[in-house]
C-alpha cells in the first residue's frame, strides 16, 4: 500500500485499525467525545493526557502512538513512551511513511 504524504492522522489510524484487524490483532483506541460545555474531552481518569493512540494486542502487546507525516510528539506523549519502554514494552511512532515497518510489525 502507498501512502499519501498528506494524509491525516485519523484516516491513517483508520487504515492501521484495518490492517490489524486483518491480522488477527485486537485493537483498542480511546476517542474524545464533546462535554456538556462543548468542549472536546476524553473520558479518563488519573494520567491519561498523552496516552498512546493505540494498543494492539495479539501474541504480544504493541503500543502505537499516530503521526502525520509533519505531526510532533508531545512532551506529555514523550512521557508515556518512556515510562512504556522503561517497563519492557513494545512502543511504536508511526508515520504514513513507516508503512513498510507496520507492515513488518503487525503482518
């Protein structure tokens, strides 16, 4: 599959879900939803800002954290990445770009 420079992040998840799911992976992603002040807002308790896009769970668990090509990583991303690695985990940024490695990783 060829991916789109341009391409947003939410059609990029959408493809990644896909593949996974695909592969025999099950995957769960937490999206904000609007508050009763209509603000957008995810339900979480305790350190949920920066938590991972998505955890992907078959054989083994896989955390993914979804970029556009040009998005950045967060300092508050950054801090659960580190805290994941630290605990052994499998942690992943994925780009459109990176298909070849999603490919690799969840194939």
């Amino acid at each position: 599959m060829t991916r789109k420079a341009t391409q947003k992040e939410y059609s990029f998840q959408r493809q990644v879900i896909a593949f996974a799911a695909l592969h025999g992976w099950r995957t769960a992603h937490f999206r904000p939803g609007m508050n009763r002040r209509g603000e957008w807002q995810t339900a979480v308790q305790g350190d949920g800002s920066g938590f991972p896009d998505l955890i992907l769970i078959r054989e083994r668990v896989v955390w993914a954290e979804l970029k556009s090509e040009t998005g950045v990583v967060s300092g508050e991303q950054r801090v659960w990445i580190d805290a994941l690695v630290r605990a052994g985990q499998e942690v992943y940024v994925w780009r459109p770009s990176d298909w070849a490695e999603i490919e690799e990783v969840l194939g």
